[in-house]
C-alpha cells in the first residue's frame, strides 16, 4: 500500500514542550533540595486534599447505597415458575467452538 500523497508535519513545538517540561521538573526539583520546607508543606498539602477526596468520594458512595436501597425493594425478583432449573437438564452444545479443535 503505497500512498500517492503524503505530508510531514513537524514536531519541532512538541519536542520544545517537552524540554520545557523537563527543565520546570529539574527545576522544582532543585528547589526541592534546596529549600526542604516547602516539600513538608507540599506533602501536608497533598495530605488534606487526598483526604477531603476521600470523603467526598465515600459521602457519595453512602447517598447512592441509600437512593438505591428503596428501588432495589420495590424492584423485587421475577422468575419463571413452570420452568426447571436443575442441572440434569443442562445440554451439551454440539460442533466445535471457533478456534478450537
């Protein structure tokens, strides 16, 4: 497959993004080691925010656990009474699966 027309697009502004990147994470980085206090800030912060998405996360899984609760009741269960379940009744599938001998 031989495409008639094809075009280049440079990638000069990504490469020049990503040394960017990696000159600010160098950067904080010496900063880092140069000033330690600021990591145990950052750290305390990193705490308190993990932290308060927990308990969101959590405060929302009990609201839902409890909006479901009353559909779950009046749902209730169906299923066929003149029909057997039990296993002897259960049929072998004739043929072969694809893909297998």
């Amino acid at each position: 497959m031989n495409p008639s027309k094809t075009e280049r697009q440079s990638t000069v502004g990504a490469a020049i993004g990503i040394l960017l990147i990696v000159v600010a994470i160098v950067g904080a980085i010496v900063v880092l080691v140069m000033n330690p206090e600021i990591l145990d800030s950052i750290v305390w912060a990193l705490v308190i925010i993990g932290g308060a998405i927990l308990v969101v996360a959590l405060g929302i899984t009990l609201v839902a656990m409890f909006l479901i609760l009353p559909m779950y009741a009046k749902k209730g269960v169906v299923y066929q009474t003149d029909m057997s379940y039990g296993v002897d009744d259960v049929q072998g599938v004739d043929g072969k699966m694809n893909g297998k001998d």
